[in-house]
C-alpha cells in the first residue's frame, strides 16, 4: 500500500513536469481584478465556458462593484444579465446570497479563508481553493473540477470517482506551491489533448506513463 502511494506520488508530479514542459504557461481563463470578481467569475463558470463568462462579466462588472451591489441587485436584472451562462436562476440566487452574506458577516469583504468561503452560498471546496491560490496567494488544495476528476483516473493517479477522495490525495501527492498549477494544466491538456469525447493520445506528452495506455 506505501509502495503503491509513492508510486502515485511520483506520477502525479512526473504529470506535473510534463504538462509544464508542454505548456509553459496557462491561463488567465477568467478576467477579474479582485477577489469579489473573481468569486463572481467563478460562479457563473459552472457548466459555462471561461469565453462566455468573461464576455458577460465585461457588462456585469461595470454595473456590481461591491457586495452590496449583489446583496441589493433586483433579481430579474441580474437574471437577464447572466442568463447566457445557463442556470441563471439559481447563479442569480447564489450572486445576491454571496452579496447578502459577506456584507452581514463578512463586514463587505471576501474572505480569505478556506471554511469561511464555503459559507458563501454556491462556494464548495472546489471554489475556495481557486479564490484563496488566485486572490490571496494561498495555496490550501488542488480544485478537482471536471477535467481534473477524468484525467487523473484516465492517468492512473487516483481510482476513484469520489472529489472529496482525489482531492486528499492530490493534496497529499503534490507540494502545496504547485496545488493551483496542477489543476491549471490539467484543464488546458483536457482541453487541447485529452478531450473527453476522444482523448488525442498519439499526440499526447504523457502517453508513456498514462494508465490509459499502460493497460
Ligand atoms: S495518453 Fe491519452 S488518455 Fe492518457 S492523458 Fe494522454 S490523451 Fe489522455
């Protein structure tokens, strides 16, 4: 069993190198200028493209620069400013939740701080992860979003389809500096290489350690 955990520690940061060697460099996806606008961001990314979002927070943030803004946004507005990134009812529910929260007990200011964000309403680990590496340069988990949970079963790093299960492990098999550009790389190689309806593995840079291939 501590064979097979540093062999999988070894593999996730062989990954590591690899896509960093490969990439040099990701991301920005999202435009924001601030922590609020990054938690707004990353809300509305939710089965939404980064393209999309960023086109609808170009209007978005010119109108709600502060919590307050949320917390006091007329719903139907709000809605119809959003409403292209799909699910816009429950995004809009959670933006004027967001807003009501941090200004009645966050004293109109995003924590910084990885429990204290999952009281936001629509904010789970996976989200305060993000805000804290981006916003606060605190490096506290990786973010297992969709690409993160497929490519590290397809790669044989975890075998498991439980988030909460990966991200311990992640956590433990990586150092903490490279928690935020783990989950970086893995979504511009999902992305460009290992697309989910067909995985590009004869031009991919970890098809020699890849359990995909390995079996
Ligand atoms: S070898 Fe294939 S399955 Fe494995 S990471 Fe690359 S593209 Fe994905």
């Amino acid at each position: 069993m501590k064979n097979m955990s540093l062999d999988k520690k070894r593999l996730a940061n062989m990954v590591l190198k690899l896509l960093k060697d490969e990439y040099q460099s990701t991301g920005p996806f999202l435009d924001w200028t601030n922590p609020l606008e990054l938690l707004v961001a990353v809300s509305l990314s939710a089965q939404c493209t980064d393209k999309r979002v960023n086109e609808v927070t170009e209007k978005l943030f010119k109108k709600y620069k502060s919590p307050l803004d949320y917390a006091n946004a007329n719903k139907d507005d709000l809605e119809k400013l959003i409403y292209s990134t799909g699910f816009y009812k429950n995004k809009t529910k959670n933006l004027i939740g967001m807003g009501k929260i941090i200004v009645e007990k966050f004293n109109s200011i995003v924590p910084n701080n990885f429990e204290e964000l999952q009281e936001i309403p629509g904010v789970g680990k996976k989200t305060a992860a993000i805000i804290l590496s981006n916003a606060f340069n605190k490096n506290i988990s990786v973010a297992v979003d969709t690409h993160v949970k497929r490519l590290v079963n397809l790669i044989g790093i975890v075998e498991s389809n439980n988030v909460e299960k990966i991200r311990l492990s992640l956590n433990k098999y990586l150092e903490s500096k490279n928690y935020a550009v783990f989950n970086e790389y893995l979504i511009t190689h999902g992305r460009a290489v290992c697309v989910a309806r067909k995985p590009q593995c004869i031009k991919c840079v970890l098809v020699n350690i890849c359990k995909n291939n390995r079996d």
